[in-house]
C-alpha cells in the first residue's frame, strides 16, 4: 500500500493562479469601454461588440468554475494541514506515553 503524498507548495501555487485567473476574468468587462474606441464605427463595432456581449456570458459560467475549483483546493488544503496536524499530535502523544511507560 503506498502513502498519501500531499504537496502543499502545489496546491498554494494553483489557489494562487486560480486567484489570479478569477480577478482577470471579473475585470475583462471593464475593458470592453476602453476597447470599443479601437473597433471604429459602424459594422466591425457592432460585431465585436456583440461578440463581447456573447463572450461575457461565458466568462461567467468559467468564472463560476474557476471560483467552484478554487473553493475545493482551499478546503482540500485545509483538511490535509488539520489531518497532517492530528496525525503528528497523535503521534507525539503515542511516543509520549511510550517513553512514559518505560517503552
């Protein structure tokens, strides 16, 4: 049977990116006012805005995934710290009544 290996340092780094991923998403419509200025006028503007629009909406269902799968490797980093944390209590306790008993 082989050990559970959890890499904290890992799973840091990907709710840090996915922190990131998130912010740049929520700001992406903010950008749509400052970029309608370089789409010129008539047709082109209104097609790139109008992809935008659509684009928004699924920037939204990926925001929500993002933000879902950000909320699952904080949880998982948190119950592998409290369980690595129980298991060296327990630990120190064992060792701590072994040399007690004369072990």
């Amino acid at each position: 049977m082989s050990d559970l290996q959890v890499n904290d340092d890992v799973l840091a780094d990907s709710e840090r990116r996915l922190g990131k991923l998130k912010s740049e998403f929520e700001n992406l419509d903010h950008q749509k006012d400052d970029l309608h200025g370089v789409w010129g006028s008539g047709e082109i503007a209104d097609a790139m805005g109008e992809f935008f629009d659509n684009w928004s909406h699924y920037r939204k269902k990926l925001l929500s995934s993002i933000e879902d799968v950000g909320g699952m490797v904080s949880t998982t980093r948190k119950t592998f710290a409290n369980t690595d944390n129980k298991l060296a209590q327990s630990t120190a306790d064992h060792n701590s009544a072994a040399q007690k008993a004369g072990h």
